[in-house]
C-alpha cells in the first residue's frame, strides 16, 4: 500500500472514497482483480493490494478464472495448487474475504484450507501424471466453525489497512452520532493542517495496548484503535489511566476525547477522556 511523496498510502485514498459514500466492497476472487472494479454497483477492493498477495499471483488467478470461474473453495485450491500457492497465500485471501462469495464463513475456511491444500495435492498431476486415478474422487466436505465477526474484521484489517465488511461501528452510527464522533482519517487529515489545541472526538475498536511505567511508578499506556477509515495510536497519561484502565480490553468500542500532537513528521494523539460505546 504505498505512499506518495506527500505520505498519502493507496488506503487512505479508500478511505477518503468512503467518507464521499463510494461503496467498496471486499476483494471476490471471481471478479477483484490488479485494480478497481465496478461490480453489483460497488467497487471491488483490488486483489494485489491485499498483504502479501503480489501481481505474479493475481495475474495467476486471472488466467485460471478466465477459463472458468471457481465454483468453491476446494475448487480454487485444486486449481491453483499447480500453480504454486501456498498455505500463508490462501489464509490472506481468507482474511480478506475473497471467498465470501463462495463459503459460509471464514473461519469454515481456515479450518478446512489443510483439508483442501491435502485433497489438491492427491487429485493434481505430478511427475508426468494425469492425475487422472483420484480426478474421480469427490472433494472434502467442510469443516464447520462458528463465524467471529470482530476477530474476522481484526484480521481483515491486519491484510487490508482498513475494513471493509460491515464493522461494529457501522451499526452503531446513531451512538455515535450523539458524540458527534469523527473519523479517523478525517481528524487526522485536519490535524495535520490545524492547531494541536483542536479537540476531537474520535470512537473505534482497541486493537492492542502497551502499559509501560514512568520514572514516576506510575502506570501510562498506548493504546491502538481503529475504525473503518484509518487506526491510531492514543497516549493514556497516568492519571487517566488510572480510572479507565479496566475498560481497555481488546475489542472495546471506545470513545476517546483528546488532542493530536503534531511534532514534525510524527502525529499523536494524547487522550483527555475515555468512556465505552454504549450499548
């Protein structure tokens, strides 16, 4: 995801897309493909800017696909396996719900990619092979998990940059309308050309925290949200964190009050308040 000369990354621009209510939907592994595309009315997030997944793989796909496209995920892992995908591939093509379009939920997928990576590998020719003895054989059936919508959108964020399925915070607009809440792209976007003296309210999902001690004894923490535009890191002075250290568990929906501080080229954000989203 690359940046410009001015620092701007390809998913800001998504994200800035987003805010002018563009809709962008995940990747489809039948239809994303090297750039944008419009499908269904919505735009489809590009294949080759998923974690790890470069051009050499997505133009493999595009090639297969055009033959015919993948009619499942068992499908997609028989037919790329002679073409060279590996198992770390597949799991970022999961997490970026490539296949949604094909399967139940994510975490089915992940649980029956071994099945799949185990099948492909006895039904494809090798060694002069037709793999014609075991073409016959049926694929596997799937193993079937229970779907975790935070921890999907955690690691779809992990591979992406930014969410693109339906987060958390997009059901709870009419909360945040109450705080009148900002985006994180847009604060940080303001941020960069106004006065640290600016306070914001920002809201988003507690990614992970770091607790260090001051010189003082004193306990502080850097806590990481993100919301569907953009993540942040927010410092929590001592004092605060003293009264809201219990609410600072992975996954929270926070509300964090507070202001950006702008030194140089490095932003930011020291919190003033910081309460749960409610219910």
């Amino acid at each position: 995801t690359g940046s410009s000369s001015d620092g701007t990354t390809f998913n800001d621009y998504v994200a800035e897309m987003k805010l002018r209510n563009y809709s962008i939907s995940s990747p489809d592994i039948n239809k994303s493909s090297n750039n944008f595309v419009i499908y269904n009315n919505n735009l489809l997030y590009p294949l080759t800017k998923i974690k790890n997944i470069g051009d050499q793989l997505v133009n493999k796909i595009i090639e297969e696909r055009s033959q015919k496209e993948f009619t499942s995920f068992f499908d997609f892992i028989t037919r790329m396996f002679v073409r060279g995908i590996t198992a770390d591939q597949l799991k970022q093509l999961i997490n970026a719900g490539a296949f949604d379009s094909l399967c139940c939920n994510r975490n089915s997928l992940m649980a029956s990619m071994a099945r799949g990576l185990q099948y492909a590998e006895l039904v494809s020719p090798r060694d002069g092979q037709t793999g014609f003895v075991f073409s016959s054989i049926p694929e596997p059936a799937l193993v079937e998990e229970e779907e975790t919508p935070i921890d999907n959108l955690e690691k779809e964020y992990d591979v992406l940059g930014l969410m693109l399925s339906n987060s958390p915070l997009h059901y709870k607009k009419e909360q945040l309308d109450k705080y009148h809440v900002k985006p994180i792209i847009e604060a940080k976007n303001e941020a960069l050309v106004g006065s640290n003296s600016q306070s914001y309210t920002l809201s988003g999902i507690l990614k992970n925290k770091k607790v260090i001690t001051t010189k003082k004894n004193e306990k502080m923490a850097f806590v990481k949200i993100y919301d569907e535009t953009s993540d942040l890191e927010i410092t929590v002075f001592p004092r605060l964190y003293e009264s809201v250290n219990s609410l600072l568990e992975k996954n929270k929906i926070l509300v964090v009050k507070g202001k950006f501080d702008q030194r140089e080229d490095e932003q930011s954000f020291m919190a003033d308040e910081i309460t749960l989203l409610e219910d």
